[in-house]
C-alpha cells in the first residue's frame, strides 16, 4: 500500500500572514491539529500545529493582552524544517518515519506542491484495516514454529472448510523465539469446526479457556 | 379488547433453514411453542399469524440489488462469483430453495409485532422468529440473511414517527442494526455481547458510538469471555435503565439471542437460565415506564437448540403475559415427546443446577472489567454538568 491511496487530499492550509486566531478557529472548526502553510503558489513553507499555538498563546487563565499576541502572523511561530512525504513512499516506511521522528503529521509534497497530508489517527486507522476488523469476522489465534511451511499449513486447512480469510497477521512470539503467532480473521460466525481441524493437525490454537490464562 | 401481548408464529417460519447440519435450526422455534403449550401458557387467540414483507419493506433497508441476488440465489440462478459478493453460498449463509420468500417471511413476522403494538392491539408483541441482527443492506452475514430488526425499525420510524431504542443481549454484537442506524440521533443503539476479541464479528467497541449526528446514539458494552450472570445483568440493568431514561424512547425492540448461556457451541460466556428469566424482566419494566408499554421483542442466536433455546425463550413470553405460576419442572408431556429426538438430555427444570459448570478462575477480574467497561460506555451521558467536554 502506497501513501497516495491513504493521504487527505483536500488539505486545509494557510498562509504565512493568517494570525494565530485565525488559525485555531480553523483547527476547532474542522477539528484538526494541523495546519500546512503554502504560498500562492501551493508551495509548502511551513507547519503549524496546536502544540505550536499552545505554546505561543497566553494562558487561558489571562484574559489580558491575549488578544495582542493572537493577532500576530503565523510566519512568526510556523515551523520550516519539516520532513515531508512523496505519494508513491510505502505506507509501512512512512509509518517509521512517525515512530522515529515523533511526528503528528507528514505533509506529502509532489512537484514541489502540497498535495496531501497524513496524521498519525490515517496510519492508525489504516493499520486498523489491515487487521480486518472492519468486516464481520471470527478471530483465530495460532502458535506455529517459526519454520518454513507452516503458514500455508495452516492456510490449506483453513480452505478445507470454504471459508474465506479476510486478514493474516503474522508476528514472532515474544516468549518464545522459536515461534510465531499467526492472527487470522476468517468471514464466519461458526469457526468451532476450523478450530478443532487445526487442533487435529497438531496446531496450538489460542482461543479463551477457563485456565486463567487468557494472554 | 386491548391484549397484553400476542405471540407471532406460523408453521411456514420453519422454512428458513440453510440444510441439515447447519446451526441455525429453526427447530428451536417449534420447540419452545410446544412448550408454552404443553403448560397451556400460549392459546390459539394469542398467535397471530406474520405476513411477507413487501420487496418495498426491505428496500427500506437492503439495496434492490442485493434483493434480487437473494431471490436468484433462492431458485439457484446466482452465479458463484456474484453469490460471494452478496455473502450469499457461503458457509455461513448458504443458498437454499425459496431463500427469500422464507427471508421476508421474518422481516414481515417483525413487521406484523410492530403493527400490533402501534396500533395498540397489544402492549407487546414477541416474534422469536425475528432478530437476524447481522444482516447488512448489501450482504447476508452470520447466519442472516435480510435483516428484520433494522427494517423494522425504519417502518417504525417511517409509518409511526417513533423513536425506537434496539437492545440486543445476543451474545455475538448487533453489527448490522448499529451500522444500519449509525448516523441516526432518532434510533439509540444498545449491544452488550461478548468481546470480539475472538468472538464474530469482531466489533461492538466501546468506542463505536455513532457518526454525524448519530454520534453518541450507539452504546456498545463488549463483556469478557467467561461472563457469569451476576456481571452480565449487572451491566445490562443499568445500561439499559440509563440510556432509555436519557434518551426517552416511544418504543423499545430487545433482540433476545440466547447463546450467552454456557452451553452455547457458539460462544464462550457463561450465562445460565437465570440471564434469561431477568432480561426480559427488565425489559418490561423499562418498557412500561417510558413507553406506555411499548415492547417489541425478537429472537436471535441460539445454537443449544435442546437445552437451552426453548426455556429462554417461553420466559420471554411467560414475563409479557405475566404468568404468575411457579416455575419449577419441565412438563413431562414435553419431555417425553421431545427427548427421544434429542441427541442430549434435556433439562427437567427450569432452572439449572447450581454446579452447571466449574468455577470460573478470575470471576473478580472479569466482574470488574465488565463493570469499568460498561462505565466508560456510558460516560458521555454520566457527565455531569461542569465538568470539561474533552479530554486534551
């Protein structure tokens, strides 16, 4: 998946001489947290967000003066060294870019215009969907030795049944190394039958039990 | 004379059977009619018979298209490729002859509880028939094909005007009624169902709340696998209580699924006969204070066809009609006629042993979480007045 399928492309921006008033009305109205700033020429100059007008504002608390400080540009607290995205970047690549870079937003530029922007609430929801959890769906937890042939083991077991796989989540099993776990969502109400063929075929599956355990 | 409550049935809902070895057995409605019978508790006059919902009904809901794949796929013209699109010859929903007649016979059978209880024929009015909550406008899902709770909930609010709050204790989420109405501030949602964590469908958060001007109508309380009735009820009570007193509705629909009991194959709650014998109690009181007695109950779920369906669902018409007997031993009459087909043994009593399964190890844990849950569901109409819209 490509950043250009999941990036906003009407992005709200403003200009370097809207004031900072101007700029948290906008936020409230359109409940963002971002605001990119362009020229006339849709070039991106800077970045404001609401930590930016935080901190810039007055408390609260003040009632004074306050009105002073909002009427300033926001060339006067925007931020300029920013780190941008391209459309065609990979979603997983861009999503360690936030990781590493504690970021809130990635403006994405092409052609040395604005034309998209990502938060981290589209990477989350993106990361959301590729889990499958938006389509009705049972949840099967397996534990697999972290050898070749096991995935599609327990794939072809699955196809046995006719049901469809919506999701494969595949991740290393933190208490043992020498495992994996594979998080499947199989489009059924009634995956009993699934379970106990896996269970037949020598598969761990996770599923509630009234051990006490329910890791 | 105005009934208490009438009781929509005929022979012809058994016809919404997907084959022999699928779960969802229609058998189970016969099972609990039989029932009340045999304990004289269901008389002729109480039934009355459900009409076929129009293809103009379902469209209030379902997409045109999707009707005629369903009709197609009933006389087996719908090809393979177009059937999965639809969820139609799955494992789940799979074709079967005559498909959407049987469909619309539920939607109609809901629709046919509606109009007596509008009309004020009845106060209330059970179809167990209905509660096909996971049916969506396009596509047939877990065992559900049209969706008679949602249909019927849009001619409530199309013929009536009404303002319909849904409360579904089925075991597995009310997907399909909460998308359905997910942008309507006129319809508040209420699913308490295990979590999704394993469970289908996988949604029912807390955090789905609704859209638009929807939001804040749909309530969700996903309860932990191993949820005994103390907890379950506790939640179900004053959520249920809470959100009709804030959102004050004309009519109430409970979608009475009964596969939280923990001999369900399907689920992994551990409910007992008691969950059932309260859910309905509850219902009825709430109905009664703010709706004038405006109650619609369905169906749903419900896989111990044997030991458990019949009994949950005969209290949800023996607490309609106020039937003030003791309940203490199956008829015998029931039990001698059905036990021979049963592949297990049937209960004698109502009511099950004490020791019907072990003790659940983190009961205190799970109670808690339950609790914490159910608390943070109904936070935003807790809040008090000065207290701060969000959180930053």
């Amino acid at each position: 998946m490509i950043v250009e399928e999941i990036m906003k492309r009407d992005v709200i921006s403003l200009s370097k001489d809207h004031s900072l008033r101007d700029a948290i009305r906008v936020m409230n109205e359109n409940n963002i947290r971002h605001i990119p700033i362009t020229d006339e020429k849709r070039r991106l100059i800077g970045l404001v967000t609401d930590r930016d007008l935080k901190e810039a504002g007055p408390s609260s608390l003040l009632h004074d003066e306050k009105d002073n400080i909002l009427d300033k540009p926001l060339s006067s607290i925007m931020k300029t060294d920013l780190i941008t995205g391209h459309p065609l970047d990979f979603v997983e690549e861009v999503a360690a870019i936030f990781y590493e870079k504690k970021i809130g937003c990635l403006p994405i530029v092409s052609g040395e215009k604005l034309v998209g922007i990502i938060t981290e609430t589209d990477i989350f929801h993106t990361l959301v969907q590729l889990t499958g959890v938006h389509w009705p769906s049972s949840r099967i937890e397996i534990k697999v030795p972290n050898v070749q042939g096991k995935i599609s083991e327990v794939v072809s077991c699955i196809e046995k049944h006719h049901v469809n796989i919506l999701s494969i989540l595949v991740h290393p099993d933190k208490k043992d190394e020498n495992y994996k776990i594979m998080v499947i969502r199989v489009q059924t109400i009634n995956p009993g039958k699934i379970i106990a063929d896996l269970k037949k075929n020598g598969h761990e599956v996770q599923w509630p039990h009234f051990s006490g355990s329910l890791s | 004379m105005k009934k208490e409550a009438i009781f929509v049935f005929s022979e012809n809902q058994l016809k919404y059977k997907f084959h022999e070895e699928h779960p969802f057995n229609p058998l189970r409605l016969r099972l609990t009619v039989d029932l009340l019978k045999e304990m004289n508790a269901l008389q002729p006059e109480d039934i009355v018979e459900p009409r076929m919902a129009s293809d103009e009904e379902l469209k209030l809901v379902h997409l045109p298209e999707y009707i005629d794949a369903v009709k197609k796929a009933g006389r087996g013209e719908l090809r393979q490729e177009l059937a999965e699109h639809y969820g139609l010859g799955t494992e789940d929903t799979p074709a079967f002859p005559g498909m959407h007649e049987a469909a619309a016979l539920l939607v109609g059978g809901t629709l046919t509880a509606a109009d007596c209880v509008m009309t004020g024929k009845a106060d209330h009015a059970l179809h167990l028939g209905g509660g096909l909550h996971h049916g969506f406008k396009g596509k047939a899902s877990g065992f559900c094909i049209y969706n008679d709770c949602s249909v019927a909930i849009k001619y409530l609010q199309e013929k009536y005007g009404a303002r319909v709050m849904y409360v579904d204790t089925d075991a597995h989420h009310g997907d399909g009624v909460q998308w359905a109405f997910y942008d309507d501030p006129d319809v508040c949602t209420l699913s308490i169902h295990e979590t999704g964590r394993y469970l289908f469908p996988g949604t029912g958060n807390i955090n789905e709340r609704g859209f638009g001007k929807g939001y804040g109508y749909s309530f969700n309380v996903p309860v932990d696998a191993f949820t005994e009735d103390e907890s379950f009820l506790e939640v179900y009570k004053t959520a249920f209580e809470e959100i009709a007193a804030w959102f004050k509705p004309d009519v109430i629909l409970t979608q009475n699924g009964a596969d939280a009991h923990y001999y369900d194959p399907l689920t992994h709650l551990s409910g007992t006969i008691k969950l059932y014998r309260e859910i309905p109690k509850i219902a009825h009181q709430i109905a009664h204070q703010y709706c004038g007695g405006r109650w619609i109950a369905v169906g749903g779920g419900g896989y111990d066809i044997w030991r458990v369906v019949p009994r949950a669902w005969a209290l949800v018409w023996l607490e309609m009609t106020e039937y003030s007997n003791h309940l203490e031993h199956l008829p015998l009459s029931w039990l001698e006629k059905w036990q021979k087909e049963a592949e297990v043994s049937l209960p004698f009593q109502w009511d099950d042993p004490e020791n019907l399964y072990p003790p659940v190890p983190r009961k205190k844990e799970i109670t808690e979480k339950n609790k914490k849950t159910m608390e943070k569901a109904l936070h935003p109409i807790r809040k008090t007045a000065g207290e701060k819209t969000r959180q930053t």
